[in-house]
C-alpha cells in the first residue's frame, strides 16, 4: 500500500528530472550547433565583460615579477649547483658530439657522408692554396686552414651542413693586416750599405704568419668569450643587406689584391683609407709593365674555369657529383708549368717550395695584440655572422636547431687552436657548404672526410704543387667571386622593396671600398643602428577607427570604411615609445587630437579666475542686497503702520501678488537714484529675480546681474541671462585663441605595439594623464604587454588618480568603458571671431 501512495510522487519526480535533462540537452545541442555553424562560416562571437588592468590580473591570475624572476642570489646558487642531470646537460651542451655520435648510424650516413667529404675536400685543396694569396700567405698555410679548424669543429660544433675553412673576405681581412704590419718595404736586402729592392721573402713570409696567427688566436679568443656570456645574438646586428653589401666590396678587394699574380707586376700595397684607391692607382701606373705570359696564362685558366663551371651547372640535375673544375685545373697547370718549364723559361711566377708534413704548434706572439685587436674583433664578428647565417639556413632546410652561442664557442676555438698551428682566421664557405649538402652530406662526419683529403695532401701530395703558377689560383679566386659579384643586382631589388635598406647597401658598400675592411665595417654597422634609431625616433602615428560590426580598429587615413567614434580618439604609434621618441610621442598626440594643450590650460584657468571673482563679486553683491532688502522690509512695516500722508508725497499700494512697490511722487522732491524698483515680500532666492526699469545703483552695475540699457530698452537678468553672458565670453575667449572643436571627452593610447617603456617614456606619460584631464579629457591606455605593466609599476606610473582601471586588455575595451562612462559628446563647436550681441557691453 505504501508502495502505490509513492510511485505517484516518485513518477513526477522522474518526469520532471527527465524534463530538465531534456532541456539542458537541447540547449547543450543548439550551443554545438551554433559553434560548428560559427566554424564553418569562418565567424566567431564572443561575449565577456568589459576588462581592465584589474579585472585582467583577476581572471587570468597574474603572476608577480618575484613568481617568474629569480633573485640574483638564487641564480647564482643554481649556476653553483652540481648534480649528475645538470652536469651530463652541461657537458653535452659543450660537446654536441657526445649526443649525435653515439647515435651515428653507419648504414644510414657513413656512405653518403664519405661522398660528401671527399668532393669538398677536393676543393679544399685549391681554394685553400688559392686564399693564401689573398692573405699574402704561403699557400702551405691555405691547408693547414683547412685541417685543423675542421676538425675542431667536429666536436664543438652544432650545423651538419657547414664546412669550415678558409673563406675569401676573412682571407682578404688577414692579408690586410699582415701587409699592413710586415710591408715588403720592411724586408729589403741589404747589400753592404745599400738596400736593394730585392725582398727578403723568407723572413717576411715568416713575420706574416706569425702575424697572422697572433690575429686568429685572439680573434677566436673574443669569440669564445663571447659564446661564454651568451652573446650570440651580436649577429643579428649584421642585417642581410650589410653583409650582402659587405662581401661585395670585399671582392673588390680582392680583386684589386689579386691584379699583381694575374698582370705579374708588383705594386706597392697601402694599407688605411683609400688604400683600395691608391693601390689602384699604382697598379694602373704599372700597366705598361704587364707580363705577358703570365696575362696569357691568367685569361687562359679564367675562360677555361667559367666555361667548365657553366657546363658543370647545366649538367648537375645529371651528375650525382660535380666535377671538381678547380681540382683539375690545378693539376693541369701543375702539369704544364713542370714539364714546360714556365719558371725558368718565361719566368711566370709559381707557388714554391712546399714542405711536407705537419708543422709542430707554437704560441703566437703575444706581443702583437695590440696591434691586431680591432682587426681581430672585426675578424671574429664579421667569421661568425657568415657561419650562423648559413647554419641557420640549412638548419631550417633539414629540420634540426642550431645553438647561437655554442656555434661562437665552436667557431672560436676553432680559430683559437688553428693559430696556435699557424692557420689564419676561418669560417664557413658557401660555395662549399652548397657542395657538402647537395652531394648528399648528413653530420658532422663530412667535415672529418674533407679534413683527411687535405691531411693526405699535406703529407704526401703538397711537393706536387711546388711548380702550380700562382696566376692559376689567382684566376681560380677570380672566378669564385662571380658570386659575390652578382649580389650588385640587390641594388635594383632594394630599391623596389625597401629605400632604407638600399641606404644600409650603399653606405656599407662605399665605406668598406673607402676605408678599408675593419673602418668600413665599424661605420657600416654604426649607420645601420642609427636606422634603427631613426625608424624608432620617427615612427607613424595614426588615429583609429574601428570597422563596422566588428571589434577592429584601424588607421582611419589608410581605410575608407574605418569610422571614427564619436567623442574618443585612439592614438597608436608604430614604435616602443622611449627617450628617443618620447617628446615627439607627446607632440603628435597633441597634433592628432586637433587640442592645443597649453592655450586650453590657459583659457581654463582664466575662466576658473574670472569666475572665482565673478563668485566674490557676488558674494559682495549679496551683501548689499541683504542690506537694500532690510531697508525694504523697515519701509514696508512702517507703511503698513501709518497710512498715507498726503504731506509726505509718498502714497502706498499692495498688487496681487504681494508685493509693494514705492515711488516717488511727481511733484515731490526728487530721489536721489530717481529708480523705480519692485521689490519681492520674500528674500531672494536663487530662481528669484530683479528687474530694473531704469538708471540704477552705481554700486550694482555689474556682470551676471544688470545690463546698461538704451532708452526704451528692457532687460531681465538673473541666472539665464548669466549663463548666457558666460556662454558669450566664453565663445570670445576660444574664437581669439582659433577655431577648435572640443568634442573629445576621452583619449585611448594603443601601446600594443610597445614591447618595453623606460622612466622617461613614464614622466612623459604621466605628463599626459596629467594635462589633459586639465582640460576634463580622460586618457587611458589598452593592449600593454604584461612587460611593459611590471615596468610601469616599477616606475611608480600608478597613484590614487591614475589607476590599473585606466588600462583594458584591448582598444575595444576601452571604447566600451568610454561610451559607458561619458558617452557622446554634447559639446558645441567654437567658431573664432564671435562677436557679442549690440546690447551687452564688456
């Protein structure tokens, strides 16, 4: 039985249950359906509150600075902290090759690395030799750069695709400074007490490596330094069209350092500015002097090499290797020199003795640090910048990372025990590193395979080359630069895409031709950060709008559909504001606003003025008013005591509403105001009002209250007729300063584009919040990147009256706490040259 009186209730409670579920299933069903509708018509529709600084830190649970920073102490007590994790990380992250050999599959790499390394070892071997002349080096040294430095690389290095070794700028920078610091002028013979202009080539040859080999220890010593402190970004400094700009008047360069083996004359070398210009000249002196056999051997081997690299292209989607040019031209001219006696027959000048085996380590003297150190940084800036440029490029073809500061660390030492085996400055080749990738090179391996070609070289092959004519590796330099050359052509590129770029080209281009490598490449570098500079200084400030229907607001200049919202103005600079840029900030907020701050202050303060003394004129105006409706009320009761005297010549009436009016009688004796005045049976309230029919009180001629009338004239003041007057004087007081629409009540500031704000961007914003509400305009602030908020409040930018509910996560947020706050405006436009009605008087 008590089973049939509950299923009733437990069945409703079902239905009912099942009713809810329903509900909130059809409701859950229709929210799916609207958002898969949303996802395939490409629209969104968000609906949130309006969010500041505040409501921002309290969704998102913001972090404070001391959550996400260490203190320094901290940071030095985990950098102290050894474990076994942190060690192993430590040690592999300082040799990459303990993490990728043990990994090494030889099935999978070996072969295609072994292919790879012998095709760039092959053109080691003349690129080598070749660049040794460019860094007026025996051609010895030109392998011993690339043997060891590759080497090094391979356990310190993170690109598998670079191939370390002699390059044509670094060769160019070295023979700048070992020309400059051991001149053939130094080492002239001495026969008795005369010098002949014979030339001691031995001992110069043996100061210049030694020269040599002091620039490359400390030029790697910088760059290791560097990697240490984590500068690895002091390459990105370098832009691509400085070094693009860079290299090629470094090829000029060269060039010009080449003209002496290819003409086979002997022009005196300049070091300094201008020394491009002056060895020109000289060499243009000395071309009745050309030695013809080795012009015909020099243009001989240059069409030979281009015609065979030109075919050599063609045919490379067809060859699974390219064909050594270089190598083979080598040995041909080798083999020709020796067997027709080019030396001693037609006295073409050739390479020379080339000693077998390796030469033993020696310190460099340290002595001529002093004099190579700005040569050496230059060195070690411009070496890096080439090596991480192509790292990173073929880093990003084959999908790994390559580690900035290790490959400083890498390439430093490198350098650092390559000169202490007297090798001069390397870095990575572009011709080669193209040729290690596409003949199918996958690690580091490559490079060691390349290595062992030019150690077998060194150690048996070297004395081949003893009778190579140095117009072949001149001719072999020649047309390596084709490349560098062709980059003429970024002129007409830049000047499509970028003017300022174009700039960065050419001053970099003339100042390296002009003054030399290491000046030309300070003054390239310093007039490409004052570009920066520059663009920062003078960025384009804007005025948005926002698009209809939709949460974006853009310049509304450069958009036509862009609609300004009445009474805010959002202001976005394209910059970071900061020292630089910060007066000019403030300056174009005024100009784009259309408010003259300081003439607004002015005018308000003067109208605070005028009617802080319009207040006390009325306050003495009160008071006589006080005293005249006293007397008022002592005549009325002594009237209404006595009755009229006719003898007195005065006579008494009461109107309707009450009050009692006086005059004089026309044949009695004159007053002495002679007015005609009504007077209220109740004091003067504020709505009250007086009306004076003629002459007055001298005392109470004043503004806001009486008005000097012509005869017939009838004016009623009180407060309408003040306002008016105030409505007047204030339209005299804007028409005599210009014509100004003051119909802003609110302006946002954008700084989405802001990624730091240091103290003087904070006086200047500060300055901002400050004179504007002077002027009841509110400022606000949107889109400030959680930065740039912890460094306002580092600056003690937020006080009592500026707030964090000045800052909104968006310029949409904004303009809604605007409209909500202050909405339209209803402020009229002031024309200039107003003039005042006929009847009110100033």
């Amino acid at each position: 039985m008590q089973m049939q009186l509950l299923l009733p209730q437990q069945c409703s409670g079902i239905c009912f249950w099942l009713h809810v579920c329903s509900q909130k299933e059809s409701l859950y069903l229709d929210r799916v359906r609207q958002m898969e509708s949303a996802r395939r018509s490409g629209r969104f529709r968000v609906e949130r509150d309006v969010l500041d600084e505040l409501k921002l830190e309290e969704v998102t649970q913001r972090k404070s600075y001391a959550d996400i920073h260490s203190s320094l102490s901290e940071q030095l007590k985990n950098s102290l902290r050894c474990n076994v994790p942190y060690l192993k990380q430590s040690i592999v992250s300082r040799l990459p090759v303990l993490y990728w050999l043990p990994k090494y599959s030889v099935w999978d790499y070996g072969m295609p690395d072994l292919i790879s390394g012998i095709s760039v070892g092959i053109m080691h071997l003349p690129q080598g030799m070749a660049y040794a002349l460019l860094a007026s080096l025996p051609p010895v040294f030109g392998l011993y750069s690339s043997l060891y430095p590759a080497l090094v690389y391979f356990f310190f290095g993170t690109s598998r695709h670079v191939s370390i070794g002699t390059f044509t700028v670094l060769s160019i920078m070295v023979g700048s400074v070992t020309e400059r610091l051991a001149p053939d002028v130094d080492f002239q013979k001495a026969n008795g007490t005369n010098i002949t202009a014979e030339v001691d080539v031995t001992a110069r040859d043996s100061y210049r490596v030694q020269v040599a080999a002091a620039t490359t220890v400390l030029g790697g010593l910088i760059q290791v330094l560097l990697g240490v402190v984590k500068f690895g970004f002091v390459g990105t400094y370098l832009s691509e069209p400085l070094v693009r700009a860079y290299t090629t008047a470094a090829a000029a360069h060269a060039v010009v350092a080449q003209l002496k083996y290819v003409l086979g004359v002997s022009p005196t070398r300049f070091s300094g500015p201008l020394s491009l210009v002056y060895t020109l000249k000289d060499v243009c002196s000395l071309l009745p002097n050309t030695h013809l056999p080795t012009l015909l051997v020099s243009a001989v081997t240059i069409v030979l090499l281009i015609a065979a690299k030109e075919l050599n292209s063609f045919l490379s989607s067809k060859l699974p290797v390219p064909i050594p040019v270089e190598l083979i031209t080598i040995v041909a001219g080798t083999l020709i020199s020796s067997y027709a006696h080019l030396n001693t027959n037609y006295t073409i000048s050739v390479v020379g003795e080339i000693p077998s085996g390796l030469s033993s380590p020696s310190v460099p003297d340290v002595s001529l640090f002093g004099e190579v150190i700005r040569d050496a940084f230059a060195l070690a800036i411009v070496g890096y910048a080439i090596t991480i440029s192509l790292g990173k490029t073929f880093a990003l073809k084959h999908g790994y990372k390559v580690d900035s500061n290790q490959e400083l660390v890498a390439l430093g030492l490198s350098n650092t025990v390559g000169g202490f085996f007297q090798c001069f400055s390397v870095c990575s080749s572009m011709s080669r590193s193209l040729i290690q990738d596409t003949t199918g090179g996958k690690t580091q391996m490559a490079g060691v395979a390349s290595s062992l070609i030019v150690l077998v070289t060194i150690l048996k092959l070297g004395t081949l080359f003893q009778e190579l004519p140095k117009a072949v590796l001149s001719a072999i330099v020649f047309v390596n630069l084709k490349g560098m050359f062709k980059q003429y052509y970024d002129i007409v590129t830049l000047w499509r895409s970028s003017k300022i770029d174009l700039v960065v080209w050419l001053v970099t281009w003339v100042s390296t031709l002009l003054l030399n490598l290491d000046l030309g490449l300070a003054a390239s570098v310093t007039f490409a950060l004052f570009t920066v500079i520059f663009r920062t200084q003078l960025p384009a400030y804007s005025v948005l709008g926002n698009i209809p229907g939709t949460e974006l607001y853009v310049d509304i200049e450069t958009h036509r559909e862009a609609r300004g919202i009445p009474g805010v103005t959002i202001f976005r600079s394209s910059a970071t504001v900061y020292f630089a840029n910060a007066d000019l900030y403030l300056e174009a907020l005024k100009e784009k606003s259309g408010l003259n701050i300081s003439k607004m202050i002015i005018y308000k303060r003067r109208q605070e003025a005028k009617q802080k003394r319009r207040e006390r004129r009325a306050e003495r105006r009160a008071k006589r008013q006080a005293k005249r409706e006293r007397r008022a009320q002592r005549a009325a009761r002594e009237l209404s005591e006595f009755s009229v005297e006719e003898e007195s010549g005065c006579w008494r009436d009461t109107s309707i509403d009450g009050t009692v009016t006086v005059e004089d009688e026309p044949g009695g004796t004159e007053r002495e105001n002679g007015t005609v005045f009504v007077i209220p049976t109740t004091p003067r309230t504020l709505d009250g009002r007086w009306e004076y029919l003629k002459g007055g009180d001298p005392d109470c001629t004043s503004l806001g209250w009486m008005s000097e009338l012509q005869d017939g004239d009838t004016t009623t003041l009180g407060s309408s007729s003040e306002d008016t007057l105030s409505h007047d004087l204030e339209r005299v007081s804007l028409g005599s300063l210009g014509k100004w629409t003051w119909d802003i009540h609110s302006i946002i500031l954008d700084l989405s584009t802001a990624n730091f704000i240091d103290t003087v961007a904070i006086k200047t914003m500060k300055n901002i919040f400050q004179d504007f509400s002077e002027i009841d305009v509110d400022i606000y602030m949107a889109g400030c990147q959680a930065s740039v908020v912890e460094q306002l409040e580092h600056g003690d930018f937020f006080s009592e009256k500026i707030t964090k509910r000045r800052l909104f996560a968006s310029v949409h947020d904004a303009v809604l706490h605007c409209l909500n706050h202050r909405g339209a405006t209803t402020i009229p436009t002031y024309e200039p040259s107003v003039e005042l009605p006929t009847s009110t008087k100033l």
